[in-house]
C-alpha cells in the first residue's frame, strides 16, 4: 500500500513539473493520511446514509408504521427507553434543586432543563407510540412495495452517488498536494480539483537549492508525533520567502533529504566555481561562451491574423529578451464590444430602412459611420491589447501598461530584488491554458504580476532560470573582485621582491 502510494505521488510530480535538462525528483511526500480521513467523514457518511436509506426502502422498509396488527406492550426495547427517561428525569430534578433556590438562575441551566424536559417528552411519545403496536421502522415488503424505483429512491440513489463522486474526488485531491525535492529546487504544488484532468486550480511555488538556507520540520501536538505527521517550512536566503507545507508525512525525513542536497551543492558547486574561475582569471583560460536557449514553448499566429493573433511569447535571440502578453483569447474577448455594435448597427438600420424608406445617401452615411466606428473601436482594443507588456530580460523583470495613443505604467525590478515566484489558475483558465505568475520583491516594490500569460508555469520556470543565472552572475563577479584584488597584491609582492624565487 505504501509503495503504491509512493509510485502515485511520483507519477503525479512528474506530470507537475517541467524538468530542465539533467534534472530528475529525488523525493516527493504528500499529505499525512489523517487529513484525507477528516476530508472523507461528511461524504462517507452521507454515501452511507443516503444509500442504506435507499437500500432499506427498496426491501420494503417505512418509518412510523401504524397499522402492523401486533401490539408489542413493553418490550425490552420499550422498557430501555423508559430506563432513558428516568436518566433525563434524574438529571433534570439535580439541575431543578440545584437553580431554584437562586434569584437569577444562569439562562445556560434554565435552557439545560427545558432540553432535558423536552426530551424525555419526546421519548415518552415514542414509547407510547410503540405500546400502541406503532412502529418507527418496519419492513413489510407486501405493505411497501414498488419502493425500489419510485422517486423518493431514485433521489436517494443520486445523493448516494454524488456522496460517492466526493469520496473519489476528495482522494484524487488529497493526492495532488505534495513537496517535491528535485536535484535542482523545491517546489509546492497545490493543485485543487473539481474535476479530474479537467477543472483544477494549481498554485506552484519553488525555491532553488542554491538559495535554501534552513529547512523547520516541526510535529507540535502529540497526536502529530505518535502518526508521523507535521508541517515542513523550507525557508530561503532570499527576504520574505519560504514555504510553508502543513500536514506532510514524515516531514523529518523530508528535512533530511532537502538539507543533504543542500549541503551537497554547496560542496560540489562551491569547488567548480573556484576552479573555473582561477583558470579564467588568474591564468587567462577562455570561459565558456553563454548560448541562448530557446526551450519555452511560443504561441504561433496564422500569418494573415499576425496583426491580432501574434507570436507570444516574441525571444530576441541576440539579447535573451523575452516578451509575453496575455492570452489570444483575451484579444477575441476585447472585440466582442465591437462585433456587439457592428451586427446591433447594421440591424437597427436594416428596421429603419423598412419602416421609414430614407435615402441611399442617408443609409450610406449610416452604413459608413457605423463602419468606421467599429473599426476605430476595434483597432483601440487591440492595440490596448498589444501594448501590455511583460518583459524579462537577463538582468530585469518589466511590467508595462500602456493605453493607445495615451499614459503609460512601467514598473521594473531587478532579478535580484525577486523574492519569491509563483503561479495560479483557476478551474477556466487551466483548462485555456493561461494563468497568472506573480512575482514578490523585497522592499517597498511590491507585487509584479504577469495577468493571463499562456502556459503560466513555463513562464515561471524561465524566470527562475534567469534569477538563477543572473544571482551566479553576481556572486562570480564577487568572487572576481576578490581575485582581482589578490592578483594585484602578487604582483605588488613581486614588484617589491618580498616572494622568494622558487
């Protein structure tokens, strides 16, 4: 069963994550089973009680049964009941000395006792009930028949099935969330599902090894200790972000194998970047040349809709430039307004050519003026349209805002000043294809965020991959001063013949 459920989170992080090159899962855990137990109660229950009522009508079962021509007197049954009463009664007349003697009693005592009073009625009722030969459940498949199909079972049968679909919905769920440890980052992925592979809202956020600075796995009740269970926070090195996942099976053994890999890199690629720095700076060997990858996928437009349905996101190759925009369907949805007018135009003028017979001069101005409107109106949306922009280039993220022909908002950050990177759709939009990326900067920058950007995840990963690319760059041009500055303190040293030939 564990193994089982081990291959299911696997499986499931693979088809979550696009993996770079040379990148591969080490670990996944999900959530502790306890919380699929809580999620499961209502919908078992109700699968439980919906179909056993269905199932019980269908064998001829009724409630409060009059007519069953047998008296049963005081039974056990009964003679329990009237055991309950005398329990309530009991109760009630300690509550009663208790409060009389008070001026004013509490109105929790007062409204104890009329519940108990009430009760013990309602169960005297029954009783009687019973004595009279009634029933409150009796199966009498001659009395109830044709129960199996009429519409009080068939709406049973359906709670039933629903009840059942929650079940299965809330374990496809529970499954969904998970922390996966790559060789590369640590990723959150949430993914809440109303239907399966078809309406889902996934919200990911990541952290790069590189930047992990202190893994907390913490079990803060007993019960969490005695099952296993706990809240893991990967904390980064980076200001304000972490990640919080709560509820996580065998969170200590997560914090093992993230904090390993972290301790890993650092010794691995602390070692490589020295090497490759010395020999760059200190004995002049070539470094490597930097390439640009085109790995993100890019929206293609039809050649004679290039004006409207444009290639996004558009790469400028030379400078590693890349520009997204929102969605195409944004751009159709723009122009909704427009059509709306053009075809409401054109039959407010076809009723009033019929009606009032005007001129062929006055119908062409119409025709004409409603024309040109549609086409300003239309060409304003899409060049509003076009010139949202986000843009990340190697050394900065770019929102821009502008309206046609009029103001423009540009806001700019540095890849350094990113503090953590995530994602969201929504049931509509995963299944379109277009999310939101939100960026978070330290300081007083606020939020950056890249609204209906197709395939949103792809669009995250690159700008991870540039914040990682532009923070080595920075913490190598550190490293070079410091070479720098020791190369020109041996070559003082020799100038001042303080080094002894060898």
């Amino acid at each position: 069963m564990l193994n089982a459920l081990k291959d299911l989170l696997l499986e499931d992080a693979s088809e979550a994550l696009d993996l770079s090159e040379g990148e591969r899962i080490l670990h996944v855990t999900g959530r502790h089973w306890i919380v699929l137990l809580a999620r499961l109660i209502l919908p078992v229950l109700g699968m439980l009680f919906f179909g056993g009522l269905a199932f019980y009508r269908s064998i001829g079962g009724g409630f409060l049964v009059t007519e069953t021509g047998e008296s049963v007197g005081l039974d056990f049954f009964n003679l329990l009941l009237i055991g309950v009463t005398l329990v309530l009664l009991l109760l009630w007349t300690s509550l009663w000395v208790r409060t009389s003697g008070k001026k004013n009693p509490k109105a929790d005592d007062l409204r104890t006792r009329n519940i108990l009073l009430g009760v013990g009625a309602v169960i005297l009722l029954v009783v009687y009930y019973r004595y009279r030969g009634g029933r409150l459940f009796y199966i009498d498949p001659v009395m109830f028949v044709r129960q199996t199909f009429d519409p009080v079972n068939i709406v049973m049968m359906i709670l039933a099935g629903i009840s059942l679909l929650f079940v299965f919905f809330s374990t496809y769920d529970w499954l969904n969330d998970e922390l996966i440890l790559t060789t590369k980052r640590v990723v959150y992925d949430n993914d809440e599902v109303f239907i399966p592979k078809l309406f889902e809202r996934r919200v990911q956020e990541q952290i790069y090894i590189e930047d992990i600075q202190d893994v907390v796995a913490s079990t803060k009740t007993y019960s969490q200790h005695w099952l296993g269970y706990g809240v893991v926070i990967v904390k980064s090195a980076r200001i304000g972000a972490q990640i919080t996942f709560d509820s996580a099976a065998n969170p200590k053994i997560m914090q093992q194998k993230i904090m390993g890999e972290v301790n890993s890199y650092r010794k691995q690629h602390t070692a490589e970047e020295f090497d490759r720095m010395i020999e760059t700076k200190v004995y002049s060997a070539k470094g490597e040349k930097k390439v640009f990858k085109k790995d993100i996928k890019t929206s293609q437009g039809i050649n004679w809709l290039r004006w409207l349905l444009h290639d996004n996101p558009e790469i400028n190759e030379d400078n590693g430039t890349i520009t997204w925009r929102a969605h195409w369907i944004f751009a159709v949805r723009a122009l909704i307004g427009p059509v709306l007018m053009l075809f409401g135009g054109l039959l407010v003028i076809a009723i009033g050519t019929s009606l009032l017979q005007p001129g062929p001069a006055l119908i062409g101005v119409a025709t004409a003026a409603l024309i040109i409107s549609f086409v300003a109106w239309a060409a304003w949306e899409i060049e509003d349209h076009r010139n949202d922009l986000y843009i990340l280039n190697p050394t900065n993220v770019i929102d821009i805002e502008k309206k046609p022909f009029g103001p423009e908002d540009r806001r700019q950050a540095s890849l350094g000043a990113v503090t953590n990177i995530s994602f969201e759709t929504t049931f509509i939009s995963n299944l379109l294809g277009y999310g939101d990326v939100v960026l978070e900067t330290a300081g007083g920058g606020g939020k950056f965020t890249f609204d209906n950007v197709p395939r949103p995840r792809d669009v995250m990963q690159k700008i991870n991959d540039y914040q990682l690319t532009f923070k080595r760059g920075e913490k190598e041009k550190n490293l070079n001063d410091t070479l720098s500055l020791l190369k020109h303190y041996h070559d003082a040293q020799q100038r001042h013949q303080e080094l002894k030939a060898p």
